[in-house]
C-alpha cells in the first residue's frame, strides 16, 4: 500500500489523560525503557541502554536547542496579544542567521489574539537584559493562511533577536500538557547536549540521556554524532484529512556536516536517537538518490525534500551508493555543509535505508509519529503500545520511552 491510501483512523488507540507526563522524572535516565527486539517486549530503564545497543554502533542526536518561542504582549488597551515565533522568513538562507540578526527581523508567527491587534499598530514590551532596558516592537506585515509575517524591531544594536528571546521569551510546551511553563522547564525540555538555537519543541527521545549514560558507552566503543534539524510546530499538527494523500505534512530545516556523511558510510549498524534524528538521516539517503537520478548535481542550495520523494524516486540505491553521491555533490558545490528542509513523511511501507532501529517516546494517537513507528515495528505498534498502557508507563515528551528493532535488522 502506497501511504498516500493510508487510513488515519488505523492508527488510533485510546491515551487516558492520566497517562500523560505533565514534568520529567528527577532523574532523567530512570525513565522507563520498553525494549522492542526480535519481536519481543521486555522492560529496563534508559540508564542501562547500552546493554541492547550493539558493539561499534554510531547513535545520532539532535543537538537543537528550544527556543523560548512564545511572547507575550500588552495591548495600551491592556488586552494581551500572543505571538509564537515559528520559523524566519524566507529571506533568511537558515534560523541561525535569523536569531544573529540585530535591529530588525522578519519572522512566521502563530498569533493569539490576532483579531483583537490592529495591522497598523506596534506592539511594544520592554525587556530588561545584563540592566539594560531594550524596547522591542511587533508589527504585523503580512498574512499567510493561518500564520503572519512578523517584523520585530528593537532599539539597541548590541543585542541579537536570541538574546531578545533569552529575556522576553517563554518556553513553548505542547499543548498537550496543557500547563503553563515553569522555570523548570528551560532546563527539563532541553537535551544534556542542546547547541543549537531554533526549535520550538524538544527532540523528546533524548530527554532521558545523561553524561553517565555517554560513559556506559565507551566500553562497547559505541559511537555518536549529532545532526541539527529545528522542530516545528507541525510536529504536533494533527492528521485531520482522512487518508494521508490529503495530508501536507510539516517541513523542518536541518543542517549537517560532510564528516557525518562519512560516518554513516562507515558505519554499518546507526540508531538515531529520536524521530527528527532518522527523519534526517533518511533525508540525506534519498537527497543522494536524487543527486544519482539528477546525473550527479542538483541546483545548489537544494530547496528541499518533498512529502513523497521517498515512495516516487528509484528504489534499488544502496546506501553507500546514496550516500556516496550526497558528498560528492556537496563537494562539487564546494561545501562541507548542508542546510535545507525536508517534508519526508514516514509511514507504513517505507523501508529504512540508513538507520537500524530508532530511540523514541511513545507518541499521540493519529500522529505522524505514531505512523513513522508503525513503518519501524508494523503492526506491532498495537500491541507496544498496549503493554506500554498496561504496564503504567508515562506517554509523551515528558514520558518515558523505547528502543525499537525492526525485524529484519540487516544493514543496507
């Protein structure tokens, strides 16, 4: 079956309120770890991963930093305007260059209260930042669907639009946690080994890592890299269309560095930790077909993987020779760095062509993630999901999670 035909009301199954984690554990590696493997079902906790991980194997995380991407203005009238900063605008190559930029920038924003803000009107909040007192304006430029083009200014030229989050900003939780962020949150909803500034929601599958996990792996020379690839908010976008053909699924920006294509070449057994790290990394596998099926070159900079490239491209690549291509052309273009977006949307049917299993949270029903697991373990999902219910373990990004084995395991 094509994934176009998919059916999301497959994938749905019955999430109790009570079961999902509203705060982390104390400590993040005693997170319950459900071990899918051989198509069997045991339980440990995450601080002894390392014994189902094999020998020589290379982990990919998400090194992405949340951004405190919720601020909150006060109309004169005294009404409150929210304004949820999205992803730059698409003058700006890539979100590092956009949270850099000082004095002015163009941003996509959900906005709470959009009808209630007059389009010729600035929004005004003073921030206090090192004892500075810095005026930082809103002005709505354009509207696009549901979203609007933001232009933030702000009248002191020593700060960046980061340091104007830093101070102004809120973390944004999921909606489903339905609580307001606390001060908690800005270290619990980061990874140990978060850099990168330009999230809006934490690559949840490695909330539960910590440094004495990274030094349980050194004995069975169990290797990591990191890609970065910036969450949106579409990652919570809920299926709504009834099969996935009508489905748009959301784009993310990530950017990675030739020497990881390298490792991936040479490695011949990867575990991304978390969904966004396999989206990336199959990402690059089909971005290298699609160099192959070009005759060797794209345009530069690429523009981006689609939804379905992974179902229409040639199917018979094999990993080196996929990857193999990618830095070839990376070369030709005389980069040791990619930075692009990709719509890649995984779901039952889709084969892996790089990654042998996935490090993972349990995920909402009729979830794009729920079907990206589902084209991991099949129709095992059901009964993963159900011993994970029956056995009181704490769903969602503050939950507890797996690791999952398909059950062909063999490299490509």
């Amino acid at each position: 079956m094509h994934p176009k035909e998919i059916s999301i009301a497959d994938y749905h199954y019955e999430l109790p309120n009570e079961r999902i984690a509203k705060y982390p554990l104390n400590l993040r590696d005693e997170s319950k770890l459900l071990v899918f493997k051989e198509n069997k079902i045991s339980v440990n906790q995450y601080k002894n991963i390392a014994e189902y991980i094999p020998e020589n194997a290379l982990l990919i995380f998400n090194d992405t930093k949340v951004i405190p991407a919720r601020l909150l203005f006060n109309k004169v009238t005294g009404g409150e305007i929210e304004i949820f900063c999205l992803e730059p605008d698409n003058r700006y190559k890539d979100i590092t260059s956009a949270m850099l930029e000082k004095e002015k920038v163009f941003w996509k924003c959900l906005v709470g209260g959009a009808k209630k803000w007059k389009a010729d009107t600035a929004l005004e909040k003073v921030i206090e930042i090192d004892g500075n007192q810095v005026s930082l304006f809103a002005t709505m430029v354009e509207r696009q669907n549901d979203t609007f083009i933001i232009e933030f200014t702000w009248n002191n030229s020593n700060y960046s639009f980061a340091a104007l989050l830093d101070g102004a900003g809120v973390i944004p939780l999921p909606p489903y946690l339905n609580r307001v962020a606390d001060e908690t949150d800005k270290t619990n909803y980061q990874t140990i080994y978060a850099t990168h500034n330009g999230s809006v929601a934490a690559p949840t599958g490695g909330l539960h890592f910590t440094e004495n996990i990274f030094q349980s792996f050194i004995p069975k020379n169990i290797q990591h890299s990191f890609v970065t690839l910036h969450v949106g908010a579409g990652t919570f976008k809920p299926v709504t269309a009834d099969s996935m053909q009508e489905h748009e699924m959301h784009s993310e920006f990530f950017d990675i560095s030739i020497d990881l294509i390298d490792q991936l070449i040479k490695n011949s057994i990867v575990i991304p930790v978390g969904t966004t790290s396999l989206r990336t990394i199959e990402s690059l596998y089909w971005i290298g077909v699609k160099v192959l099926a070009n005759g060797g070159d794209l345009p530069w900079p690429f523009d981006g993987l689609s939804q379905w490239d992974a179902y229409e491209l040639p199917q018979d690549i094999s990993k080196s020779d996929a990857l193999l291509s990618l830095k070839n052309w990376m070369i030709l273009h005389a980069s040791n760095r990619l930075i692009t977006k990709t719509q890649l949307l995984i779901a039952p049917s889709y084969q892996l062509r790089v990654a042998n299993a996935l490090v993972t949270n349990f995920h909402q029903p009729k979830s794009t993630l729920l079907l990206l697991v589902a084209a991991i373990v099949g129709e095992n999902w059901r009964s993963i999901y159900e011993y994970a219910l029956e056995n009181d373990f704490r769903f969602l990004s503050y939950g507890d999670g797996s690791i999952l084995f398909p059950a062909n395991t063999a490299t490509h």
